[in-house]
C-alpha cells in the first residue's frame, strides 16, 4: 500500500498554473466547478488541490509526498489523500476507482453507486448499524480484474455523513460514531457479488420498501461507467484498458436498480431488504 509523507508547507502548494502544461486534466466538483488539477511531467503525477496540498507520486514507487500550504491542517491532508489521491494513484498502476460505497454482506462486498446527494454513504452506513454488514468503503470503491474475480481492494476511509444523517443516527440508538479516524476492518481483498445503482423516487401502496431490479450488462456499462474515477483521461491505451475493466466488471458481477423513497425515516426497512435480498444471492 502507498504511504503518505508530509513534507515541508509551501504558499504555493496546491496551486497549478495551467497553461504550463499541455495535459492538465481537471476535477469539478458536484456543481461543475474546478475543485483540483492533475498533470504529469517528467514520470510524476501531480494532484493539486487549491488552497489545501500538492500530491506527487511516480508510477511504481511506495510514497506519495504532499505538499501543504502553510494554512492546511494536517488531518485535512490526510484525509484527502485517503479519499482522493491514493484511489487515484492505484488507477493510474492498473487498478480501477468507482465513485461508490459499500459494505461487506456474507463473504462478498457490495457497492452502491449514485451521485453525491442520493444518499450511497449513509445507506452503507445504515446497513452496518441496522443489518450487521460491515461497511468496506464510504465514497470510492478501488478494484482489480482478475482471471478468477473481481476483487475490491480495503483501503482507509472515514464515513462522512450529512449532518442531517448524522443526527437521525444519534437517535436510533447506534454507537456507531458520523466519523472516524481513517480504517477498514478487513485487510486483504474481497470478491465483488453484486454493484447496485441507486435512484430515488415515490413509492406505490403496496409495495416493498426498495425495489431491486436487474439490468443486463448493455444497461448496466454507461450506468456504471459514469461513475468511474480515473486520474486522466487522456491517455488512449491507459483509458482503453479502463472501458475494457469495466466491460468486465458488467459482464461478470451482475448488477441492479434500487429505487427507494426518499427520506431518513425510511433507512432501517431499506436496509433490510437490502441485506435480506443480498444475503441470498438475489
């Protein structure tokens, strides 16, 4: 696993001039604003993020250094790279990073897609406190294709709730704490059984909470693609090899809808039917 040493802080630090490189590939936050910059020059990949750090790491090397700004807390550094740069730093050496949670149900670990909002976090963390699965990931789930499986790889990440969420927590009775120091319970890999795309909407009288349907592998590529996270795309053979992961991924892990009703109030039935249609190999 890659390691992090913090360096000396820099005023400078996090900051990219782009038009000195000819590759700068951006990140835009959920609004579409730029939020952090990569490049590579020289063999290093850099990830700057504004006002916060500088990351470097090579492609076969051990450490990323990172670079702080003289106003950055240490614990924010981190905690960046957890979620960030170390994800991104395993896709550029052959692994893949889905924008997804997850949590472990039997002996398999099952990922949540959405976008940021839908509620993939705080459903992961449901199923831990209400349903006993152990949650594996809180915002990126890295994996690797391998000949037998598709693995996902234990990487440190700390749950981040929604303060709303977090309070809804507090009143159920859970000692599960909103956050975390950095952490995963397992430490060696773990099949992936099942990805499930999340979509919110009104439920019919009658029906269960959370309905799960299965999408063939031609739904399922685009749905799950979107919500790949890669370090740049430009880079034809690296972006190649990632299409043909996750033309893999699709025809190998079967993969469903969940649609649910929106609203905390609704988390611990969505959860059990979660964990119950899972536990049995739906």
């Amino acid at each position: 696993m890659l390691r992090l040493t913090i360096v000396e802080p820099s005023a400078q630090a996090g900051e990219a001039t782009l038009a000195a490189y000819a590759d700068v590939y951006i990140w835009r936050d959920i609004v579409g604003r730029p939020c952090a910059y990569g490049h590579t020059v020289g063999g290093l990949h850099w990830i700057h993020w504004p006002r916060l750090a500088s990351y470097c790491f090579d492609g076969s090397g051990t450490e990323v250094i990172a670079v702080p700004t003289t106003s950055s807390r240490e614990d924010a550094v981190v905690d960046t790279f957890h979620r960030m740069v170390l994800p991104l730093a395993l896709q550029i050496r052959g692994r893949e990073a889905l924008h997804a949670s997850a949590v472990m149900i039997g002996d398999g670990v099952v990922g949540f897609c959405a976008t940021s909002g839908i509620g993939k976090s705080t459903l992961a963390y449901a199923l831990d406190c209400f349903s006993a699965c152990p949650q594996w990931s809180d915002d990126v789930l890295v994996f690797e294709v391998t000949s037998e499986s598709i693995r996902a790889i234990p990487l440190p990440f700390s749950p981040r709730l929604a303060p709303e969420a977090a309070a809804a927590f507090r009143g159920t009775g859970s000692d599960r704490p909103a956050t975390r120091p950095a952490q995963n319970r397992s430490e060696t890999p773990a099949d992936i059984v099942a990805l499930c795309l999340l979509a919110r909407r009104a439920s019919r009288r009658g029906e269960a909470p959370g309905q799960i349907v299965h999408l063939s592998p031609k739904r399922a590529f685009p749905a799950v693609l979107a919500h790949a996270h890669c370090f740049s795309l430009l880079d034809a053979e690296r972006k190649k090899r990632m299409i043909d992961h996750y033309l893999e991924l699709v025809d190998r892990v079967p993969v469903f809808e969940i649609s649910f009703e929106p609203g905390l109030e609704h988390l611990p039935s969505l959860a059990l039917r979660v964990a119950e249609a899972f536990a049995r190999g739906r």
